[in-house]
C-alpha cells in the first residue's frame, strides 16, 4: 500500500514522524523554488498523491505558503484508519489459512491502535510498527490532521479520484472530502471514470490483484494531466 510506511532508505530519526521524514524537505524545496529567478513566486502550488495528498495541507500551513493545493488520490481520514480499512478489504477477498493470518492482522493492529491519542509520545515511540516506524509515527500526523488544516483554506484546491481506486475509495475518501467541503468555492473536484489509484487506465478494481494492477507500465490518464493544467492557469494571477 502507497499509504503504508515509506520504503527509501533514511535514518530512524527521519522516519520518525511524517514531518522529519517529508514535510520539512517539502517546505525547503518550496522555499528553493521561490528563490529561482524562473520562477513567479507569487504562483507555486503543490501537488500530493495518496500519503502526499494527505500531506500537503499540512506542508503549506508550516511554510509552503502556495498558491493552490492539488490533491491526487488522497483521504481526509487517519493513516491507521486507512490501513485498516485495507486490511478489511483485503480480508473479504479471502478464505482459509490467508483469512485467518489477515484477521489476526487485524487484531493486531486493533490492539496497538487502541488509546492512541492518550498515550504520551514516549510510550507511542516504544511500540515498533515495522520499517523503522514506530506508533508515534502514527500519532503525530494524527495530531496534524488535513481535515482541521482544509477546513480553514480559502486558497485554491483541486481533488482528484480514480474511480476504480481501491486505496483512496470514492466511498471512504472522496466522498468524505465533498461531505467536510460542501459550500467552499475555492474547492473543484474531478472524479475519473476507470482509473485507478495511480490515474491509469484500471484492469482490476480487486485490492487482491494489486501487484498485477501496478506491474504494467502506463502512462498517466492525458485527461488528468490537462485538468491540471487548466486548473493552475486558471488559479494563477
């Protein structure tokens, strides 16, 4: 999953929150960019997918300062929401041995999960999660929610959805992003019949066949990319 722990190789330190691992590198390359004589300043926007879509409210309020967010595939929920969410998917497609592993999975998860938020941060960096992540990995950027931060914009957002996603669903994720916008016109949306997470053509919406879904190499949907386009020059003064 594009939403679960980040797999390049960086330091423990790096990877323990999402702001040491990411949103600090991403405000550095904004600032470079608007240092570049080339470049207009006064109209950078940032564009996230999935784990990045979640991001990037959060990367413009503490020093990216865009001009206008574009959020590819992203959800205004939890990351531990979203990771369990897939894992009760992936748990309806099966049967056996691998239902039972992905249940005890589950479980697991459920445990390590419960009280996050009341826990202090040393006891949520004493609970290991795989990757070099630890729990407080979780609950940092839980305390950083894109919701709060979408909420308060009025600069210009643009959200984008596959319609065959089984990551960021229409259901679970694009819907709730309408529900919590509804009314705000600085916000479009644009939802893309047949594509799939990564804004391909889909082959299959089944989570199970998620290998063979992102093996084939393809190119971005040309739709996406002209909406895009139209959409900055549009937003840019």
């Amino acid at each position: 999953s594009s939403f679960k722990t980040l797999k390049h190789t960086v330091s423990p330190k790096e990877k323990e929150n999402a702001k040491s691992e990411t949103i600090d590198d991403a405000i550095a390359a904004s600032e470079l960019l608007k240092k570049d004589s080339r470049i207009d300043a006064e109209n950078v926007f940032v564009i996230g997918h999935s784990m990045g879509a979640m991001l990037a409210p959060r990367i413009d309020a503490e020093g990216g300062q865009f001009k206008g967010l574009i959020l590819m595939a992203g959800s205004p929920r939890t990351l531990e929401e979203i990771m369990m969410g897939q894992n009760e998917a992936v748990l309806s497609q099966t049967k056996g041995l691998v239902h039972w592993i992905v249940e005890k999975q589950i479980a697991k998860l459920t445990k390590q999960f419960e009280g996050l938020y009341e826990m202090s941060d040393a006891q949520a960096k004493a609970v290991k999660m795989g990757n070099g992540v630890t729990l407080y990995y979780f609950k940092e950027m839980g305390e950083h929610q894109a919701s709060d931060y979408l909420m308060e914009l009025e600069k210009p957002i643009l959200i984008l959805q596959g319609e065959k996603d089984f990551q960021a669903t229409v259901k679970d994720d694009y819907s709730q992003y309408q529900r919590l916008l509804e009314g705000k016109d600085n916000v479009t949306f644009h939802l893309y019949e047949g594509l799939n997470h990564a804004f391909v053509k889909s082959i299959s919406d089944d989570i199970m066949k998620a290998k063979q879904e992102y093996k084939p190499r393809r190119d971005v949907d040309a739709r996406v990319i002209e909406d895009i386009a139209m959409w900055i020059k549009g937003s840019s003064k």
